[in-house]
C-alpha cells in the first residue's frame, strides 16, 4: 500500500553508497525535502531530469532541499561506473543515494520508477507522485509551498 498523505518520511538506511555527497538531513531540518527516485534505464526517468533541474533553480535558493535515489530497474543498472555516468549526463548534482539493494524503494512503498516524494517543513509526505506525468501534479505543490 503506497505511504499516506503527513507519513513521517521513512530512514534511508538502506542507500549503500552516495554520490556527490551525503545528505545533510539533520541540517536540513524545517526545510521542504523532494526525494526522486530513478534508475539510469529509465526513459522517462531521462525526459523528466530538465524538469527537476528547473525545481533545483528555481526553489532551491528558497529553501527546497533533493535527493535522488538511484534504484535499479534490471542488473545493468548495478554497474556502479555506468550509474556515475548517467547521474552525470542527466546532471545530478544534489546527493544521490545508490539503493542496489531497493531497501529504499521498500521503505518508501515505492515501485515505480520515476517516483517523486515531497515532505514538508516537518518532514511529513506532502504529496507523491510518479511517472511521466507525475511532475506536472507536484509543481502547483511547490510553488504554493514557496509563494
């Protein structure tokens, strides 16, 4: 059952490596939080990055924290070289987790790819959605959050 509206925002104890840095939650308390997950496979993971890099621009300076959750969708998404180059290509540069495992993906209810999870000021699920559309229900979101 995929996690419910003010959901506490589950741990990401399952990420095994990151990339770009480490997340700093603890420092990042009382800010709004967007977690995205992807996998390097994933078409429409690829054609919705620009979008991502526009919320990055344009809400970051006020106050939006990212993470990207690289989940694989298939093994050739494990090759660890090959993820770095597409968390490159596709211009990641917030923390991106590598949940190989998918202890992430479970801990989230998560199984689409791409999925998008925006928690609030508190930490709570304002709002989840997924897939080529998904992004298009989650900016009225944002930009309300940050009027």
């Amino acid at each position: 059952m995929p996690m419910r509206l003010k959901t506490p925002m589950p741990s990401l104890e399952g990420i095994t490596e990151w990339v770009n840095s480490e997340p700093d939650l603890e420092g990042s308390q009382g800010k709004p939080l967007l977690i995205y997950f992807w996998a390097s496979s994933c078409h429409i993971c690829h054609d919705n990055m620009p979008v991502l890099q526009s919320w990055r621009e344009k809400y970051t300076s006020k106050g939006l924290q990212m993470i990207a959750i690289h989940c694989p969708r298939m093994k050739s998404d494990t090759d660890f070289e090959k993820v770095k180059a597409a968390i490159e290509e596709c211009g990641i540069v917030e923390s991106c987790g590598i949940d190989n495992m998918h202890q992430a993906k479970k801990a989230f209810d998560n199984d689409l790819w791409p999925a998008y999870f925006i928690f609030d000021e508190e930490r709570k699920l304002k709002r989840r959605a997924a897939g080529k559309a998904g992004l298009a229900m989650l900016e009225p979101i944002l930009e309300k959050m940050f009027e």
